[in-house]
C-alpha cells in the first residue's frame, strides 16, 4: 500500500472482469471462498484481507477513518493489477469501503456494485431510526464508546494484549460477543458466537490479538464518524444490485432499503430467512446471486 505496509489478496480463477469482494468486519477473504471457487472456472475473483482481518492483522490503520482507510487501499488494489474494469461487491463494513472508493475515486471503472446488508447511516437521530442495532442504537454504541475510551491509554502506549488488565480484555470480548450476536439470526448460531467470545483461548484463534488496536479502531471510527453513504448513492453511475437481510438485526431492513430511492439504477434482492450475514444464513440463495451478478 502507499503507506508502505502489505495487504494480504486471494486471487481466485479467470475471467474477463474481475470481481474484487470485500469483507465484513470479524470476517476475512477466506470467508469468500466456498462462493468464489465454484465459479472460479468462469470468474476471476480479487479478495483482500482488510487491515486488521485475516492475514494484513498486524497492518496498522493509518487514518482516524478506518473506511477512508481502506478505500485507499481498494485504490492502490485496482492500480496494482492495472485493472481499467472491475465489479465490486462488499457486506457490511466492506459495503462501507467500496462506497467510500467510489466517492473518492470515482465509480468510472466499476462495472456493477453488490451491496450486501449495510445500513447507507450508522448513527440514529430524529430523521433516521435505522442506524447499527436498530432502536437500540445509542445505548450499544455508548457502551462501544466506554470500552474505546478505556483502551485508547493501552493503544497509545502500544500495550501488548497480553498486559492489558483482564477486566478490559473480558469487556472488549463481551462487546465484539454482543457484535457477533446481532450479525446472527438463527438462536443456534447465536448461541455458538457467546460461547466462542466467552473462550479468550478460543475466540483468539479466530481474531488475532498481535494487532488488537485495529479492532479498537473500527468501533471508533463507527462511533465518531457519523456515516452516511446517501449522497454517494445518489451519485453513483453503476448499477447497484442490493441484498438486504430481511430479519437483520445488526441493520434494520427498513433503512436499507430506503437505498433504493437513492439510486438510479437498483435492483432490490431481499433475502428473507436471512439475518446480517446472508452467506451464512441462505448460502446457496446467495451463490446463485453472486452467479447472476457475475454473468451480467
């Protein structure tokens, strides 16, 4: 990246138009996989680990906005492989990223957009009901907001996780457990996300701590900087196919699909046995989509 640090990229199959797809936050490019490989005969497909995720964990943020961050990283990505054309699909803090790129860098190679389960706006107020967590979005993000500020101390005096006092370590598990609970829609998963976030030994495995400040850093930038991808939206040229988690949790599905009136051209595909996470929750519905997307 322009800052000098890596950033980890699947590249997967082969095709005409490549098709970059952006992870969620706790997520990672491997995630992809299992869509991505039973169409890489036709399709090539460009996958990163954000910053933070997957294998660029210990690749710090640079900017106070984790989104800005990794839009600019989506940018040195396109003029690494000299792509002039490419479609672009993200879900959830993905979604985020691919949006910002295409109001900083603008949507002229970017053939078709796959929106998937993001809220255009994060913070509620007297206009918008329809931010993170729904109805309770000001007391899950106040609570988001005293872990931040408990942390921040131990981040700048890069503090190694394993010093950090127990009780903040169990809270910042706590919150991200909370997090993972709402993405989930079925009691069972909802179930196992506890369990796994109550294990520090287990959930470790699944989100490295080397780097634990980027984790950190992505509440904050939720927390303070007041998103909204409306007017983004209303700008874009693209054609923007939006999949919408009917049974969301982690973004009421009301909001979402409030993008459409935003949008030239959106086409509305609803997923309704889905919560946040729809390649969880209806995977073949999902590779069947991903499939027309690509075809078209």
């Amino acid at each position: 990246m322009r800052d000098g640090h890596s950033v980890h990229i699947r590249e997967v199959g082969k095709g005409d138009t490549p098709i970059i797809l952006l992870h969620g936050f706790g997520m990672q490019s491997i995630h992809w996989l299992p869509f991505a490989l039973p169409l890489s005969k036709k399709y090539r497909f460009i996958i990163p680990d954000l910053r933070g995720f997957g294998h660029s964990h210990c690749s710090s943020h640079n900017q106070n906005c984790v989104i800005s961050n990794y839009a600019d990283d989506l940018a040195d990505l396109v003029e690494y492989f000299r792509l002039d054309h490419f479609k672009l699909a993200g879900i959830s803090m993905g979604a985020f990223a691919a949006l910002q790129y295409q109001q900083n860098y603008g949507d002229d190679k970017v053939t078709a957009y796959m929106h998937i389960d993001q809220s255009p706006r994060t913070l509620n107020n007297d206009e918008w009901s329809w931010g993170i967590f729904g109805h309770d979005n000001q007391v899950r993000l106040k609570k988001a907001e005293q872990l931040v500020n408990d942390l921040m101390p131990f981040i700048k005096t890069h503090t190694p996780y394993s010093q950090l006092p127990k009780k903040l370590r169990q809270m910042l598990w706590q919150d991200l457990g909370d997090f993972f609970v709402s993405a989930l829609s079925r009691p069972l998963h909802k179930s196992l996300a506890k369990k796994i976030c109550t294990n520090e030994r287990l959930i470790k495995t699944l989100m490295p701590v080397e780097n634990w400040s980027a984790y950190i850093y992505c509440l904050k930038s939720y927390i303070e900087q007041d998103y909204n991808m409306l007017a983004t939206f209303e700008k874009l040229n693209t054609p923007v196919s939006l999949l919408v988690g009917i049974k969301s949790e982690m973004y009421p599905c009301g909001g979402q699909l409030r993008i459409a009136d935003h949008t030239k051209n959106c086409e509305v595909i609803a997923f309704n046995n889905s919560g946040h996470t729809p390649l969880i929750d209806q995977p073949f519905k999902f590779i069947k989509e991903l499939q027309r997307f690509a075809e078209v």
